[in-house]
C-alpha cells in the first residue's frame, strides 16, 4: 500500500486536535454571542442557512472565503477539531488589529504561549462571529490565513457534501431531527470536551477507542494509548517506522506511523487506516492521553457522500456512498492511501 509519508503528515499539522486553550479564558476575552435556536430543522423565513462552497486544497483540507473587520476575503480553514478560531499573524499585523493578551494553547508538539489580536468581526457568508480574540500563528506553519474553530461553529450543524463540494452552516437546537436520514447513513452520538465532539462509538479488535472528527486535518493522528492498543493486538497492517509531525508552532514532532488493520465504527469497518502517532499536549488537554483516542482526518471524512456534525445534538453522520454497504467492509482508507492520502 504505496504512502507518501512525509507530505502527509506534514498536512497533519493541525491534527492537533486544533490548537487547544489550556485554563480559562483570559480576562478581556468577549465570548461569542448566544445564537438563537432554530425552531425547526428546515430555517423559517428570514434565516437564510450559510451555504459556503469550499476547496479541498492541497492538504485535503476545507478552505472558505472570511473577511475579517469587513477587509477581504481570506481564505479560513475549517478545522471543527480546533477549540478557537486562529488568525495568521502576518495577516493580523497587515490589517493593524490590535494585540491582546499571550495565550497558553495546547498543540501537537506540546504546550506554547503565542499572542493573540482583537477582531472585530468575522464574516462567512451569513454566519458571524464578533468580538474574537483570536490566538495567532505564523501563516506559513498553519498553511491558510486562519482557522475557523468550534467558537464559531458551536450553536450550529454542518453539513458537509463532498459530491457537490459544499458546505452549509444552519441553525441547531436541541432535539432536533438530522438531515441526512438515509436508510444506510451511519448516526453516531458524541460527547463533549472543549467544544469538540468525541465518538465512542468505535472498537478496534473489540476494545472501545474515541474519535474527534477533525475537518482540520489531512490524516489522521492517534495518541500513544491507541498505538500500544494496536502493538498488541497485532492490528497493524504495516510496520512501525518513524516519521514527523509538523506542529502549528513550526516544530518537527517525532511520531511513528502505520496503517490499522480495521476500526468498526457503529457498523462501518473502516480497513487499512494510515494514522501518526505521537504524544501530544492536545490529547492531555483533552482529557484523551490514557485511553486510546484518534483524530480522524479528512483522508477518511471525504470518502463519504456527506457528513453531518451537529453540536448542540452531540451527533455526527455519515453518509455512505452509493456503492458501499453497510456490511460490505469497504476499504475506505485503503483506497485512500492507494490515491496518495
């Protein structure tokens, strides 16, 4: 199964769960304004829902058209892995924003204090975001001008086609039906840790493993309880061989890499899943460093049709292609490797 490794996960260097707060939140911080429920699941009228074609640029990743205190557009990342909305910093000193408190963020490679820059607003299409105190990285390290974090995304579902390569942004509210509900769509339950969505409903040779749906990364990225669950259980499908990771904060990361053999994901087999795995600070951060736990990356995402990320409901879906089963086994991450994934 050819790899081409270090293009890979070098891409990954936001699987790092996005960069993550460590504490609370600083003082001076304005927390996103509340967002109004939606009263049913189609928008009444007057909403309109944000629908936002995006790029699968170069890493596999979604990038959509921002403006930032009404200057642009800059094109984001959606990365539904990372607990705030980052801004470049080469992007924040050239619009003159105003610097805020040094944050101390969680990423891949470990603990940072980076500075941070008031934003007046943020504006996608119809979804905004004002008041921001936006951790910032170099641009070149994050690969965009920003993130777009799960501050932004939070009170809301996204609906992820990759067939017709958009994404729609809605209004969510507590028991409210998902819309995708085709016979053969895959519903998962999550729960919450720092904004993020974490899947448990997935095993590896019968032994539970956590999932984070990470938009923000190419591949996918396992923390050092799952690789010791995959030595010995003999689940790999490839040798151990040591790699990188680039971190958001530009440092190389040490980490080995693999293919999993199969994770059942409520029903779904997902087989030969190529996966880094490292130590990182995110993983602690959330909660995740002694129980096996996976990123999982836009390599696997995109082989579905659509995928569904509810927040307030806590509930992910996938839909399956046409050509898949259920039962079927599909080798989704073998052929996604085989692609050069």
């Amino acid at each position: 199964m050819p790899l081409t490794v270090r293009r890979s996960v070098r891409a990954a260097l936001l699987a790092v769960a996005g960069p993550a707060l460590l504490g609370a939140t600083p003082p001076g911080a304005a927390p996103a304004p509340a967002t109004p429920a939606a009263e049913t699941v189609t928008p009444p009228v007057g909403v309109v829902p944000v629908i936002e074609p995006f790029d699968l640029d170069a890493t596999r990743r979604m990038a959509v058209n921002v403006t930032v205190g009404g200057e642009g557009p800059f094109s984001f990342l959606v990365d539904t892995g990372a607990e705030r909305t980052v801004i470049a910093r080469e992007l924040a000193e050239r619009l003159g924003l105003v610097e805020g408190e040094r944050l101390r963020m969680a990423t891949i490679g470990g603990p940072a204090t980076v500075p941070s820059y008031r934003i007046a607003g943020l504006q996608m299409k119809e979804l905004h975001l004002a008041h921001v105190q936006a951790p910032a990285f170099h641009g070149r390290h994050i690969g965009a001008a920003g993130l777009i974090g799960v501050d932004m995304l939070e009170e809301r579902r996204v609906l992820i086609d990759f067939r017709k390569e958009t994404m729609e942004i809605l209004e969510s509210h507590k028991r409210a039906r998902a819309i995708i509900r085709d016979d053969d769509a895959i519903v998962v339950t999550a729960r919450n840790a720092a904004g993020r969505l974490i899947l448990s409903d997935a095993r590896l040779d019968g032994r539970r493993i956590d999932l984070i749906v990470d938009t923000g990364a190419q591949t996918s990225v396992g923390n050092l309880a799952l690789q010791r669950l995959v030595a010995a259980k003999r689940a790999n499908s490839l040798p151990f061989f040591p790699t990188t990771l680039a971190a958001v904060t530009g440092e190389d990361v040490p980490a080995m890499r693999s293919a999993i053999k199969l994770i059942r994901v409520s029903g779904l087999d997902i087989n030969d899943l190529p996966v880094s795995f490292a130590d990182g600070q995110a993983f602690r951060a959330l909660g995740l460093h002694e129980r096996p736990a996976l990123l999982l990356g836009m390599d696997s995402l995109s082989l579905f049709d659509r995928v569904e990320i509810d927040f307030p409901n806590r509930r992910v879906v996938f839909d399956l292609p046409e050509r898949a089963q259920r039962s079927a086994g599909q080798r989704f991450a073998a052929r996604a490797a085989a692609a050069g994934g």
